[in-house]
C-alpha cells in the first residue's frame, strides 16, 4: 500500500491529474491531496473523488457532473466554469469557496459546510441549501488567482482584490477600484476597458492591449508596458506622458 501512495504522489507532482484519481480509486477515502493545485479543461464526470482535498485549488472549465465528492474538502477552493450538476458534496467542507459562472443544479450537500461561500451572478445555485451563497462582495479577495486566458468581459470586476493574480491573455471590460497591483496582465486584451480607480501599481502590461482603455484615473507606479498596444483613445493620468517615460509602448 505505501508503494501505491508514493506513486500516487508522483502523479499528483507531476500534475497527471486523471491518473491520480484513477489510482485514489484503489487506495481509502482520503488519500488525494490536490490542494493549491490548478485544474484546467479536465471531465471528471461520474469520478469517485471521495474524501479528496481540493483546498485552495483553482478549477477551471471542469465538468464534475455526477461525481463523488462527498467528505471532500474544499474549503478556500476557487471554481471557474465548473459544472457540478447532480455532483455528491455531502459532508464536504465549502468554507470560503468562490464560483464563478458555475453550475450546483440538483447536488447533494446533506451535512456539508459552506461558511462564507460567495458565488458570481452567472452561477447558477442549488434550489436548496444547508448554507447560504452570497452574491461575490465588492471586497472578495482572489490574490494570486489564475484567471489567465478567460474571457471576463462580461463581469464586474469592481472592488475585487486581484493582488498579484495571473490574468495573462484575460479579456476585460470593467474593473472598477480593482486592487492589481503586481498582477500578470501579459498580452491582456483591456482594449477598450474602463480601468477606474484601479492599483496597477507593479503590474506587468507587457504586450497588453491598451487600445482605448482608460488608465486616467489608475494607479500605475511601477507597472511594464513594453510592447502594449495603444492608440489615440487611450487615456493616461495626468501629468503621466508615456514618451517622456520612454516606456516601450507600440502605438497601433
């Protein structure tokens, strides 16, 4: 048994995620730990993830339909596009986790915990549930998420903390009073977005498209733009004359 857990943190270093699972199936309830990780484009419909550990993991674009995760823990966990339709959470610790544009249709949460679950408007929410999802709050906290290469433009980003989050190649409209400082915005297409009041103190714009968007009002201390695309239309602060700074900017 013990050569069958040291393979199976192997794989889970090695980040073979479905091998994983298929190699949890054989070993107690319990035994895989994937927490932090980052779950990308994976169907784990139907898989028995009984007792896995998921805190603080990042999951996007994963269908979980039918899948066992009861006694699962996935506490601090952040879902993006996950669908979770007909999914088992009975007894699983939710504490603290965030879905965004996500599905909880017809899933089982007898005896799970959800202390301050908050969920975006796109999420389409249980009918009844031991525990209450709050809206996402103006003050959410996603420092250091990975958000990168989705398309975002149809959420408010307004008030979020995006401290030091991966948005490379993300599409955004509005992110109003964003907190982005030291934020990956490499080759993020802002064109046209409306970046009021936002930190981007520290943040790298490197190859961003900047074409149009409105940094007037925007913290940028510290921030790369070598090789953003800008245009006329883009607003800079006050005072903040980007060929005097000589900041490597391509004007399309």
């Amino acid at each position: 048994m013990s050569d069958v857990r040291q393979r199976l943190n192997e794989l889970v270093a090695a980040g073979a995620v479905l091998q994983a699972i298929e190699l949890a199936a054989c070993l107690p309830p319990g035994q895989l730990d994937l927490s932090g990780r980052t779950l990308t484009d994976l169907d784990l419909s139907g898989r028995i993830l009984r007792g896995a550990t998921l805190k603080g993991a990042q999951l996007r674009r994963v269908q979980l339909i039918g899948a066992d995760l009861s006694d699962a823990n996935l506490s601090d966990a952040v879902l993006m596009e996950v669908d979770l339709t007909g999914a088992d959470l009975s007894r699983a610790c939710c504490d603290r986790l965030q879905a965004h544009q996500c599905r909880f249709d017809s899933i089982e949460l007898a005896g799970s915990t959800g202390v301050g679950v908050v969920c975006d408007g796109y999420t389409a929410r249980p009918v009844t549930s031991p525990w209450p999802m709050r809206a996402l709050s103006a003050n959410a906290a996603l420092q250091g998420v990975d958000l990168h290469g989705l398309d975002l433009s149809r959420f408010s980003l307004s008030g979020l903390n995006l401290t030091g989050a991966n948005l490379r190649g993300t599409k955004i409209d509005q992110a109003v009073g964003v907190h982005l400082a030291y934020a990956d915005l490499r080759r993020a297409d802002l064109s046209d977005a409306m970046l009021h009041l936002c930190d981007l103190s520290s943040a790298d714009l490197r190859g961003a498209d900047l074409r149009g968007t409105r940094l007037d009002t925007a913290t940028l201390a510290g921030a790369q733009f070598e090789g953003a695309h800008v245009n006329r239309w883009t607003r800079w602060p006050d005072r903040w004359d980007p060929d005097d700074l000589q900041l490597g900017l391509l004007l399309s």
